[in-house]
C-alpha cells in the first residue's frame, strides 16, 4: 500500500508541475471542446514519460552499479535527487555529437 500510494503522488506531483500550462492553454478552446478526451490525452502522456524517466534513471543507476561493482540499491538511495545524480551521469555518458 505505500508504494501504491507513493507512486499516486509521484503521478499529481509529475501532472501539477504542468498544471499551470494546461489552465493556458484551456483558455484557446473553443466552447464546444471535447474536455474529457483532452483530459485523457494529458494523462496517457503524463503516464508515458514517466515511464520513459523511469527506464532512463533505472538504466543509468545499473550502468553505475556496473561501473563501481556495488548493487543498485547502494546507488540509489532514494528521495527526490535521484533525477539531478541520474541525468547529468546519463547526458556524460552519451557519445559526443559527430
């Protein structure tokens, strides 16, 4: 039950920080918009690059597992800067541009 509620937070968390956005952009609608299919479209987006976040923070946390040969869970401890340790290390490990 508290990852289940740990990630319900983490998902009004990820769709608040574009709230604001989403309230800017209602504003060019026309009357007769379809709000519930819009809503359904942020939602499924919201949901897909968390998704997406959370294989690249995952990916890069195990290839710096690899790298210092200690377990996943020594690297991560947790909290809210796992995002400002995991992509600065994944953009550093990218080939540079051609």
């Amino acid at each position: 039950l508290d990852v289940g509620a740990a990630a319900a937070g983490q998902m009004f968390f990820s769709l608040s920080v574009c709230f604001g956005g989403i309230i800017m952009y209602g504003s060019y609608n026309k009357f007769n918009n379809n709000v519930y299919g819009d809503a359904l479209f942020i939602a499924s987006m919201d949901m897909i690059t968390s998704i997406i976040a959370g294989f690249v923070i995952f990916t890069t946390f195990g290839g710096m597992a690899k790298k210092i040969g200690v377990s996943v869970q020594d690297v991560a401890k947790g909290g809210y800067g796992l995002a400002f340790v995991a992509y600065p290390e994944a953009l550093s490990n990218l080939p540079p541009p051609q």
